[in-house]
C-alpha cells in the first residue's frame, strides 16, 4: 500500500443544488409545486441540510487536494509514512484511544505549526491510517527504500518527539522506536543519542534545577566529562547529519525541524567551547 493523492472532489450533489437554486429563482411549476409538498412535509429542510453538509464537504475537500497538490511527492509521502507509522505505535495495545489520535493531531499542529488546511489533510491521513491493514515491517521497508540516511534521522526525531509528549513513555512503545531505528538501519550510536536527549530532556522538565553540562553531553550524544576532542567529532558528525539542505526536498516544516536541531547543537558546543 502506498501514498496516493487525494483526488480533486467531484460534484455529485450540483444536482441537489441546481434544484435548489430553481426553486428559489421561481423555476418550473411542477418543481415548485414538488418543493411545496416537500416544505408541507417537512424534507425541504432534511433536504437544505443535506446540500449544506455536502457544499462543506466539498469545500474541504477542495481545499486538502489544492493543498497536497502544491506540495512535493517526497513531502507528501513522508508525512503519510510519518502518519501510518505514529498509528502503528498508537495500535500496540489493540486500539487507538481517542486521546492518542489527539496527541498526534496536536503533534502537527503544535510542534510542526501547521495551518487549518494542513491539519485537515492529516485528520484525513490519519482517518485512512485508522483503517488500514498495511503492517509496519513494509512501511518502513518503502520508508527505506524511499529516502535517504538524514530523512531517516528526522523521522526518528518525529517518532520521539509523539513519544516524549507523555510524561511517562511505556517500555512497549520505546521498544518499537529502537526497533523502528534498527529496520531503518540507523545506527545503534545515533539511536541511543536521540533516546539519551529525550529523556533528559524529559527528567529536567520535572526537576527543579538544570544542570547545563549534562544537558548539552546528551544533546551531543557524550557521556558526561567527554574530552575535547570528543566533543568536536560529536559536533561535526551531527551538523553534517542535520544540515536543513539534507531534508530541504522534504517541505519546510521538516527544514525548520532540522534547524531547530542544528540550533541546539550548536549551542551546546558553544557552551563546551566558552567553558
């Protein structure tokens, strides 16, 4: 199963609608006497109800095809992948709460920024998601197959990213993030530097004080009193990795997601650097 399109909506209901539009333009009087019976019998409103559920149908519809249209085929098969696969973490236990769906949705909407119609196209990405039978093994063989070793990084920043938003992450749902990194051949190194960074990241948030050297260690995947030497390897392996041109193909959403890395990377080496 892979990404198609949305379609641009039809017009199945313009017939519905140019009913309508003759009746309140004073058509032929054998459609007019037809509505009358329909107002005397009530329908005419089932009836009006129904042309505005479609009219806003349609204009939804409209506007996520317009949308997906405008984007690359690279941008839309991630984040399609993206969906499928946070559904498939969602699913471990059997079912996908409402709260879970929520947590997703409001990943898009908070962490990646995305518009009213953006938003729209994931709720229908995630609505197919729900219903699909497609197993994970063969999303993250096309994710694969797809896009290259940074992508890759991104995506794995992504899956955390949904995880870390609960204060407590199940072994379960860890456990499918590492085998997620190991399927996509990221290496053991850089999958434990992302995992170390969120937890961290994850224990600050609760304490009370924050200790600035342990926190800039795991940002840079370093074991704390990590040597010079150390610390500029570590430094220019991950700038090469999060360089925004590596994952520029994939829209700008994900460009900002690997400034926003490179950002906190580089501050962490400037702190090594003045102490």
């Amino acid at each position: 199963m892979q990404y198609r399109r949305q379609e641009q909506p039809g017009c199945g209901g313009c017939l519905l609608v140019v009913l309508l539009i003759i009746f309140v333009t004073g058509g032929a009087p054998a459609l007019i006497n037809f509505m009358g019976a329909l107002i005397f019998s009530g329908f005419a409103g089932i009836l009006l109800l129904m042309a505005m559920f479609w009219g806003f149908s349609y204009w939804i519809q409209k506007r996520v095809a317009t949308y997906e249209q405008s984007q690359s085929e690279s941008h839309n098969r991630f984040v399609w992948l993206l969906v499928q696969i946070l559904m498939h973490i969602a699913r471990i236990d059997g079912e996908v709460t409402r709260d879970e769906v929520q947590t997703i949705q409001r990943f898009f909407q908070h962490n990646l920024r995305y518009s009213q119609t953006q938003m729209m196209w994931v709720k229908e990405l995630i609505k197919e998601a729900t219903n699909s039978t497609v197993t994970l093994e063969s999303l993250l063989m096309e994710f694969k197959n797809t896009f290259a070793y940074e992508p890759r990084l991104i995506l794995l920043e992504l899956v955390y990213q949904v995880l870390y938003t609960k204060t407590t992450v199940p072994e379960n749902e860890l456990r499918i993030a590492r085998n997620i990194a190991s399927y996509l051949d990221i290496t053991a190194y850089d999958q434990r530097t992302i995992e170390a960074r969120y937890q961290y990241r994850n224990r600050q948030e609760t304490a009370r004080t924050v200790d600035r050297a342990a926190q800039y260690y795991a940002v840079l995947g370093l074991e704390p009193g990590a040597n010079d030497e150390e610390i500029k390897k570590a430094y220019r392996k991950l700038s090469m990795q999060y360089h925004p041109d590596k994952v520029r193909h994939l829209g700008d959403e994900f460009r900002k997601v690997a400034e926003e890395k490179m950002k906190e990377i580089n501050i962490a080496y400037d702190f090594f650097k003045k102490k």
